[in-house]
C-alpha cells in the first residue's frame, strides 16, 4: 500500500528518474568545457490498483484528475517519499481482471515552491499602554514606531522592547529627533529598530 496525498492505493511499481542539466562550451581545438551542472526535478511513475465500493473508486478516480488538473500539490509515500509532487498524467483502465475498480498508471513530478519575503499587510496598529505603537511593513522590512507620552524615557521604553535599557539603540536610530537623550516629548514618534 501507498498514499498519494489523502488517499490510500495499492502501488504495483514504481519507477524513478533523476537527471541533470550540464551546459557545455567549446574551448580550444573542439574541446568541450562543462561549467555549470543544476539538477532537475526528479520525475517518476507509479503503476496500481484502485478496488473498493463503487463510491470509493469513483472519489478516487476524481481526486486524481482534480489534483491533476489544479496542479494540486501532494505528497507520495510508497517504497519511496516524494513530497510536494504534481500528476502530469493519469491513465485509467478497466479489465475483467478487476472487478470493483481500476487499473492506473501516473507520472509524477516533483516541484520546487517558492515563496515570496514580501508581507501584504500594509499596516497595523497597536495599542500599548497608553502610548501608540505602528508596524509599518514595506517590501523589504517592517518598521516599528512609537509615539511617546507624558513620563516616558528612553530608557523605559527601551527596556519594554529589547527586555534591558539599551537606549542607544533607539537612539542612534532617531538623531535627527532627539537632540538630548535627557529630553523626549510627548507625540514625538520613534522608529524603534
């Protein structure tokens, strides 16, 4: 038995390909120079049965050409393990030899997912003790600022972000706001690193 994403088959064979891309350059006297080698995704095909109740047989025979034709990522788990794999085919065939179902050959991919480091969330704001905090996200980071109120210090509100009173921190951030580490005002607003 294997399982192809949430369902159970019956795997008779498997079959793997693993290859690469190797570019080659002609260098002198028709010698050639391989410079670079990137692998491929490995591809693979599996060979089965499907057998059960009618109503069974007939989810699994959708499920496999909807995964197929979303491109629906799943993960095989046989006498190999393959995850984040795609159907590229899917061929079905119906004998005397099974009654309740189907014979089935596939051909499997593997993929690579990518994913982006760019948030969508263009703001957020928080409430924190009086003071307003503002997360500001931008393509390449996220920006913590604080507003201050009456009796704040550098030093406390330092402490409430890094756990200790590293003021520096806040302070070479905001030069151009603060001009004496001794004197913060309310409403002024700090980028808080």
């Amino acid at each position: 038995m294997a399982k192809l994403g949430t369902y159970q088959i019956k795997v008779i064979e498997e079959s793997s390909s693993f290859s690469v891309n190797a570019t080659e350059h002609e260098v002198e006297k028709g010698v050639k120079l391989t410079d670079h080698v990137k692998a491929n995704n490995a591809t693979f095909s599996i060979t089965g049965k499907a057998v059960g109740s009618s109503q069974h047989v007939a989810r699994l025979e959708k499920y496999f050409m909807e995964s197929m034709e979303k491109g629906r990522v799943l993960t095989y788990v046989g006498r190999s393990r393959f995850t984040n794999v795609i159907i590229l085919s899917f061929n079905k065939r119906q004998n005397s030899k099974i009654a309740n179902g189907f014979a089935f050959d596939m051909q499997l991919r593997e993929v690579r997912i990518a994913r982006s480091s760019v948030k969508r969330n263009s703001q957020t704001a928080k409430k924190q003790n009086g003071g307003t905090v503002q997360k500001t996200q931008s393509k390449q980071s996220t920006k913590r600022y604080y507003t201050v109120k009456k009796g704040d210090t550098l030093w406390a509100i330092a402490k409430k972000y890094y756990g200790k009173p590293d003021y520096a921190r806040i302070y070479n951030a905001n030069r151009n706001t603060i001009k004496n580490v001794n004197l913060i005002y309310p409403g002024q607003r700090f980028l808080i690193p």
